[in-house]
C-alpha cells in the first residue's frame, strides 16, 4: 500500500489579481480597480488543494521561498491539513500577476523567478516518489521522476498548459507523462495535431487539452472526442483556477479506472465550479458535490464531435 495516492510536484507561488473592465490597455495612464489582492496559487498548489479536496490522501512537495509569501503559502496548507514538505527556493516564492477582465476571462504575467536550469535535489523529491500511488508533476525541475515512477509501476501525470507544440521546454515532460494536460490557447488551429505529436512521440495513452468555454478534447486510442462544459452553477466571475480544477477532477476519476466520458464530465463540473469564486483556488469542490453536480448534468452532457 502506498502512503499517499498522490503526489504533486512543483508548482505553487502567490497569484497577484487586478480586475480590469476588459483586457485592454486603456487611454491614459492611471485606471482605479478593485481592491488588489494576492492569492495562494499556480498549477501544482491547485491540484494538491483539488485532490485534497475531493479526499484523496495528498502530498505536496515543492519549492517555497523564506519570504511573506512562502509564509502565505504555508498558512494555507496547515489551515486545510493538506501534507506537504518543502525546502528553500534560491529566489524566493514564484509569483505571478494575473488581469480578469468583466467576464472573468484572465491573462497571466508569470515571473518563473528560480534559475535557468536549476533542478531540484534528487534527494528530495525521489524518496517520496517510492510511497505514492500516481505522481502529478507540475514543474520541469525533477528530470529524475519519470524513470524512476516507471520503476515502481507508478503512474503519472503533467500539466503543459498553453503549448504551442513546437517550443521545446514542453517535450521533456510531455513525452514522458501517461497523461498529459494542456490547453489549446496557443494553438487553437493545430490542437489536434498537437495533442496527436504529444501521444505518437512520448508515452501518454490519453492527452487532454481543455478550451475554455468550449470545453474540451481527449484522445484515447488514436481518436480525439470533444466534450462541451458543464452549465455553470452559478454566475462565472473568475477563470483562474479552472484548468487545474478541471485536471484534478479528471485525473480524481481515472485514477479509479472510470470510463473517459465521466472522467471528462467529472473535469467540466469541477472547472465550472471553480469559475464561480473570485481567486485562484479559494474554493476547492468536494467529493460530494462533485458527484451532485455530475449527476444532475448527466442527462444532458455527452461527447459532441469524434473524429
């Protein structure tokens, strides 16, 4: 028995978030907005916030810088009991500041802030992959993880986000993850071609790429099915947040060998969900309302298009 069923690597900092009317620059050089605030965020802190969230036994392991928002972080994870272990970043904690216009769209400015290059020690984060059943990754500073998941017969999984399919940062995880996430921002033309390279070069049996109120894409055995959102339960307000709220459920359902279709309901209601809440992650579905919200959209959701 492993001792958690996941582990995510990598991937959390603080989320700067400005309201705009709309993302534009506009006349001038000043505009009032509300109030600014920062938020516990980014891809893997989201994922280990999700699956904590839906009750799986989550560890998180990462970088944290010995500053205010290290400290923020840290806060966090110990109000909502969420298992993580971290050591000192070179630069301080990641940080990002992101725009959410009217509609809740956003765009993000994201700092990056450790070193080119830089990995994180072997001997920190490869004794952890031995007691874990899946292993998320969300940074590309853990080379190591892949061979030795596959070792041990333990699956794993990463998040790309806005790929392009071409710059070369992307391969060293795409290629190696037996599920791979990413969404179709920079390349909404090619996607398909994208996620077919992701599956033909590396090792992922499903790649899946979300897009935004259009919903999503999941190739599986070579043919790629498009599933549309969940109605949204209440008004959007805020899309930061959604792609991980969407990998988690997702990924919350095929760790249990669940059919696809409810793996990609599963993502849709838990992306909806999260657009509902201003922040990053501040509001984490739970299991049961998870399972509610897929129950009450499934007579009316299914796969739009295969080809």
């Amino acid at each position: 028995m492993a001792d958690f069923d996941v582990l995510v690597l990598g991937g959390a900092g603080v989320d700067t978030i400005v309201r705009v009317p709309e993302l534009a620059l506009p006349a001038g050089d000043y505009l009032p907005v509300p109030p600014i605030r920062d938020y516990v965020a980014h891809s893997g802190n989201g994922v280990a916030l999700g699956f904590h969230a839906l009750g799986l036994r989550t560890r998180f392991a990462d970088l944290l810088g010995d500053d205010a928002f290290g400290a923020l972080i840290q806060a966090r994870y110990a109000a909502v009991g969420l298992d993580h272990v971290s050591i000192p970043a070179p630069n301080g904690t990641p940080r990002s500041v992101n725009l959410v216009d009217a509609a809740g769209r956003r765009f993000s400015f994201f700092d990056g802030r450790h070193p080119d290059g830089y990995r994180f020690p072997e001997d920190f984060y490869l004794p952890l992959v031995a007691r874990a059943a899946h292993v998320h990754v969300a940074t590309d500073r853990t080379p190591a993880v892949w061979a030795a998941a596959r070792e041990r017969g333990i699956t794993t999984s990463t998040d790309i986000h806005a790929w392009n399919g071409v710059d070369e940062w992307a391969w060293p995880m795409a290629s190696e993850a037996d599920i791979v996430f990413l969404s179709s921002a920079s390349a909404p033309s090619t996607i398909d071609d994208v996620m077919r390279a992701i599956a033909g070069k590396g090792r992922a049996s499903v790649v899946v790429a979300t897009e935004g109120e259009r919903g999503c894409r999941v190739l599986a055995d070579s043919t790629i099915t498009r599933y549309p959102v969940a109605v949204p339960s209440r008004p959007v307000v805020d899309s930061n947040g959604a792609g991980d709220a969407f990998s988690t459920a997702f990924l919350s359902r095929w760790l249990g060998g669940r059919p696809l279709p409810e793996c990609a309901l599963a993502g849709a209601v838990s992306g909806a969900f999260a657009c509902g809440a201003p922040g990053t992650h501040e509001e984490l579905i739970s299991s049961g309302a998870l399972a509610a919200g897929m129950a009450a959209a499934s007579g009316t959701w299914g796969p739009r298009v295969s080809d």
